[in-house]
C-alpha cells in the first residue's frame, strides 16, 4: 500500500485568546485557554491523513503524558508510527501560543525531545520502500536530520516536499535536492534575499529560489492563495475568502493537503488549490490540529 513518510516535530500547544497581542513587558488578562496536540510535523501527518493519504510518520516524544496523549491521538487519526521514537531523558515539545481577536498569533516553542529526532532514529531502508510515493519535512527538528532524510530519499528517487518553516537560512547544496518548496512570504524573503511585499516580488523571489535549483516552488500567501513557480513559469492559485478566526496551522493543513493530493496523482494545480481549500477551511477554526478539515467536508 502506497503512503507518505512525514518526518517532524510533535508539539502539545497551550493557547490562550486574548483581545490583542501583548507587547514586550506587558501583561494582559487573557480569555479562553486551551491545550492541543500540536507541532508542524504532527500537524501537517493529521492533515495528510485526514484528506485522503495513508501516513507514516516519524517523529520523537518524550516519556511522559505529553508524549503519552499524542502517539495515543496519531493512533486514533490512523497514522502509522511504529517507527517513531521514545525519549526518556528529554520531555515532549510543548508551545504556548497566544491569539488575538483577528486570528493572528505569536508562537513560542520547547523543542524538548524534537531537537534529539537523529539521523540515527530513522529507519531508512524500510521506511524509504517502493511504496513511499513522497516524503514531506519541515525544520522543527536538527537541520542535519532533515538533510539527511532528503539525501536518502534523493537516492531512492522519492520526491521531497519541504516547508523550510520555522524560517532558517539553507545553503543551495540542500535545496538543490528539494523537489517541492512551501515557503509562506517570510520564509521566501529570508531564502531569496528579496522582500516579498506583492506578487511581483512573490515572482522575483521564487525566480532567485529556482536558480538555486529547486524544482518547483510554490509560495504560500495567506488569503492570497499561493504562487506556482515551475521553470521559472507562473500560477496563481487564488484562496477561497473567508472570515479567519485562527491562523495557527494553515501552513501545517497546506503541506498536509498537498502531500496528500500529490500521492494521489493530482497535478500541480489541483493539489495547490486543493491545498489552499483546506488551508481556508482550517483558519475558521480555532487550534492546530483541531481545525484541520476531513475529507468529506473538502
């Protein structure tokens, strides 16, 4: 049976609403609080998973009900993580997350046992079988892992999808062997060296990218859909318009859908805009994972 290898982070999110943003040395009287399964690696499996694809992921928790709540959740999503890992001498990846009342946020991250997911942990060679149509990545865990796993699938010829999220800097050796980029307007900046502002800049900077030799790159642009970028040619996928409530795993359920729609043979296209459905779908709700839409709802 084909599936997607997704090799990331595994967060639990503590959230609290608030009216706005606090500013550096204040304190603010908050709303509702709540705790959910989070971390983009966890994020964008569920929303693989959810839309259609079957998913291995690999990821590393700590021993501890953290992790214990979370292997139990991705068993319950159907997500396959026999391979994933225990750590018994850090705790799980905990972020506190604040939201104010027009849907944006700040995020603040305890890696935990996420920074010590090692080359060492995967399993290459039945985990990168026949069967693995496309493997999906992000940098929430050790930059050397993550090259590590493109350097593996590269030599089975599996394709790499990688949303270069948190934002870093990556040298051209790595994204020479990235098949799909996913980089959000911030993350293009930092990689391209132009400030994307519009879509004309949007096009500047995916230009720059595939002269580093990325294969194709599709820039995500929040409300304004995403940019296609394939041969230094052009589509702009446009987002269903919505009233967002919470933007905290759009990216995360954008990765998730594409990774899914490509295992399926979709062509490009299709999956962006499949993507960008899902992505609009996941921002009227509140929380990570929570939010991300099932298939039947698509």
């Amino acid at each position: 049976m084909s599936y997607i290898l997704i090799v990331g982070s595994s967060n639990t999110d503590m959230v609290i609403q608030t009216d706005h943003l606090p500013k550096p040395g204040e304190t603010i009287i908050g709303g509702n609080f709540f705790m959910n399964p989070g971390g983009k690696g966890a994020n964008q499996a569920v929303a693989a998973a959810r839309l259609g694809a079957s998913v291995k992921f690999i990821t590393k928790t700590g021993d501890d009900i953290f992790g214990q709540e979370a292997r139990e959740h991705f068993r319950n999503e159907g997500i396959d993580i026999t391979d994933s890992v225990v750590d018994t001498r850090y705790p799980s990846g905990v972020a506190l997350i604040t939201v104010d009342q027009s849907g944006e946020n700040t995020i603040l991250v305890a890696s935990g046992a996420n920074g010590q997911l090692l080359a060492g942990d995967i399993p290459f060679d039945s985990i990168l079988a026949n069967e693995c149509k496309v493997v999906l990545l992000q940098l929430e865990i050790p930059l050397s892992t993550v090259s590590a796993v493109i350097n593996e699938a590269n030599r089975r010829g599996i394709p790499v999808i990688l949303n270069p999220a948190p934002a870093t800097e990556l040298d051209d050796e790595l994204l020479n062997k990235v098949n799909i980029l996913t980089p959000n307007e911030i993350e293009a900046s930092m990689l391209s060296g132009i400030a994307v502002t519009d879509l004309d800049s949007a096009k500047s900077a995916c230009s720059q990218l595939q002269n580093k030799g990325v294969e194709t790159i599709i820039l995500t642009m929040g409300s304004k859909g995403a940019l296609i970028c394939t041969n230094l040619e052009f589509i702009h996928v446009t987002a269903p318009e919505v009233h967002a409530l919470d933007t905290t795993a759009a990216g995360d359920v954008f990765n998730g859908a594409l990774a899914s729609a490509i295992s399926h043979g979709r062509s490009m296209t299709e999956a962006v805009e499949f993507a960008c459905k899902a992505a609009s779908i996941s921002v009227t709700r509140l929380g990570a994972q929570q939010s991300v839409p099932y298939l039947h709802e698509m």
